[in-house]
C-alpha cells in the first residue's frame, strides 16, 4: 500500500506539472506537430492523473482494508472508472504513434493537417475507452452461472462475467499492443530507409560531419520510439497475460504476484511524465523555465 500511495502521488504530481507546462507553452505554438504532439501528450497526462486519483486509491483501498466489502454499485463504478483510465492511458499511446508514423512517413502531413484532427485523436483515445468501461454498470455483465469472477470488494455475490473480462482485455490491452508494436515497427524502418536515402544524397563536399549529424537525429528518434515502446510494454504486459492466464484463480501466490503485476502496471502513470520530458525538448525547456533551472 505505502509503493502504491508513492506512485500515485508521484503520477498524479509529475503529470500535473507536464499539463502545466503544456497549458503554459500552447499559447505560443504555431506549428501544427508541436500542436498536435502537446495536445495528444496533455491529455494523455489527464489520464494519467486520473489514475493516480481514481483508479490507484481504488485498489489502495482494496489492499488496506482487507474483509471489509462495498456496494455492488460503487464496486462497478470503481471498476469501471478504473477500466476507463488506464485504458484511456494505453489509447492514447496508440493515438501518438499514428501521429508519429504520419508525420515521419508524410513529411507534409502537419503542414496539410486541419487543426480539428488532433482533437479527433483526443476523442479517440476517451471514447473507445468509455465503451469498454460502460459494462460493468449494466446487468449483463454480471453473473455468469457457469463461470464468473467476483470482486474482492462487493458485499454479495455479484460478479463479472468471465466473456466480459477476456473481451475488456483483449480490447484495452492486446489489439492495442499490436497496433502499437506494427506502427512503431513501421516508424524504424522509415527512420532507417530515410536515414540511407539522405547519407547516399549527401555529396562529399559536405562531408563526414553532415552525415553523422544526420544520423544522429535519426538514431535520436529511434531511441524515442524504442524508449516509448518499451515502457508501454514492459508495464502493461505482465498484468494483462496474468489476467488471462490466470483467470479467477483463488491461489494465494497468484494473487500475490497479480497485485504486484497491477502495482507495476499502474507505475506507467508515473512513468509517462519522465519519458515526455526527456524525449520532448518543448516540454523540457518549458518545465525548466517554470522552476527556473
């Protein structure tokens, strides 16, 4: 519960100060990626705050008080808020890597982009999610008499359909995983084919230098997208091959090792603000400038 408590604070302190920084830059951007780039990362630093607000307290409060069960109710509404923020989280993940495919594989992309369509991606990344989430409320995903999954939380028997448990994973978890895997695949290769295609035009009365400056830039936006990447992954996927794997298990270990798997799962949300600092020179600048260092 205290790791749990310290990341939430973490996630919910650092993400608010990105939107700050984000809130206080916007008003002087012009170009239409760096547009484009601070709305997609602001609000995915909303649905960071909102786990660390609503879903990690959730599962503090699960953690803490042990034996002591809710409403059926105010169970699915915590479930679902919870479904809502770390699926909006991942969503918007795969909404920044279509902007960054588009941008680097169509180099007037931002040039030629309506201001509107990055609002589209924001309503992307919130709506998909909100449909997941909404199940939970209904009365078809309750209870399944052949198999069902109750919440440790619940005051009775109300449970959650195991049918709704495999599709909310697979839909915030797996395809997006795979989108995201094939998009930043694609990203490196055309990284990579660019990077030949410039160093061959380069003329040798430019020299070595040129070359490696070009390179250089090249291999710093592959390191973005693997850094990206891979913290995505690495947070998310041990949750998520557990709750399939592993579903409605009672053994003790594998609940241990679930709750460590969510713990770690929700450190993304803290994690989020860190990349975008380093990978964004923007952000970087401008969180400086706030605390003048």
């Amino acid at each position: 519960s205290v790791i749990l408590i310290a990341i939430a604070a973490c996630a919910v302190v650092g993400n608010i100060i990105i939107l700050a920084a984000i809130i206080f830059k916007k008003r002087r951007i012009r170009h239409n990626y760096t547009r484009t780039t601070f709305i997609l990362v602001g609000s995915l630093a909303v649905a960071d705050i909102m786990v660390g607000l609503l879903a990690m307290p959730f599962y503090i409060f699960l953690l803490w008080k042990r034996g002591i069960r809710i409403t059926d109710f105010l169970c699915s509404v915590a479930f679902s808020l919870d479904v809502l923020a770390c699926s909006s989280s991942i969503f918007h993940i795969i909404m920044m890597a279509v902007d960054r495919y588009l941008a680097i594989s169509r180099p007037l992309y931002h040039k030629i982009l309506p201001s509107y369509v990055s609002f589209i991606f924001v309503a992307i990344a919130w709506i998909v999610p909100t449909l997941i989430s909404v199940p939970p409320l209904l009365s078809n995903a309750h209870l399944n008499e052949n198999m069902n999954i109750s919440c440790a939380l619940c005051e009775s028997d109300t449970h959650l359909s195991v049918e709704y448990r495999i599709t909310s994973t697979v839909l915030s978890f797996y395809i997006p995983a795979i989108i995201v895997c094939i998009l930043y695949l694609m990203l490196y290769l055309t990284i990579k084919k660019r990077q030949i295609v410039r160093e061959n035009n380069l003329t040798e009365l430019q020299g070595n230098a040129d070359k490696k400056k070009v390179s250089h830039a090249d291999s710093a936006a592959a390191k973005t997208i693997g850094l990206i990447l891979s913290c995505f992954l690495i947070s998310w996927t041990p949750f998520f091959v557990l709750n399939l794997c592993f579903l409605g298990t009672e053994n003790e270990t594998i609940q241990i090792i679930f709750a460590i798997t969510v713990i770690w799962s929700y450190a993304n949300s803290m994690i989020n603000p860190f990349v975008y600092y380093r990978c964004n020179k923007s952000i970087k600048e401008t969180v400086r400038d706030m605390f003048n260092c």
